[in-house]
C-alpha cells in the first residue's frame, strides 16, 4: 500500500496529497477532500451519495403520494357508499313524493 508521503492530488497533479478518499481511494489534497458526515471524501463520491439520497426520496415520495391516493379514494367510496345506504333507507312514499300528501311534514 502507498504512503501517503508519496501520493499527489489526482486532480492536481503538482500538489502532494493530504487525504485518501474511502469511497474511491483516490488520494487528494486539500482542495479537493470535503469532510462529509465524518469521514473525508471526494466531490464525486459525495455526488453520488447524493444522487442515491435522492432516488430514495423519490422512491418514498412516490409511495407516499400513492398511499395518500389510496386513502383519499378510500375515504371518497365510504362517503358516496353511506349516502347511498341512507337514500336506500328513507320509505318509497318518499321516492314516489307521496310522503308530502300523507302529513309527514307539519301542517
């Protein structure tokens, strides 16, 4: 394994590196290593961390938009279903508009 003493930036070639990165193992200097939830790492793979933080955002957006849906039509289906019922429930006269003649309503 090579020192550290010996090693130059990857991205500068004519500066000595400071820093290993975990994620690449690239060796960098000062410049380019960003410490990034403890560990020091390169701009790139702190970029794909970020693309990978936010594929899973996405992923648990969607799913969260998709049960919200659900939930909604649920609650939508509930409601109409009820209403239905309660219509179902009122006498025929009532549908037939008899029920005004028949003195269900005060005179």
């Amino acid at each position: 394994m090579p020192r550290i003493i010996h090693q130059r930036c990857f991205n500068h070639v004519r500066r000595a590196a400071a820093a290993r990165c975990p994620g690449c193992a690239r060796f960098y200097c000062r410049e380019c290593v960003t410490e990034h939830e403890g560990r020091v790492l390169c701009a790139e793979c702190i970029e794909q961390r970020m693309v990978k933080a936010r594929s899973r955002a996405g992923l648990r957006d969607a799913l969260m938009r998709a049960f919200l849906m659900f939930i909604g039509l649920l609650t939508a289906w509930f409601f109409f279903y009820y209403i239905g019922q309660t219509l179902l429930a009122l006498p025929d006269a009532f549908h037939d508009g008899t029920i005004w003649q028949t003195g269900w309503v005060g005179k």
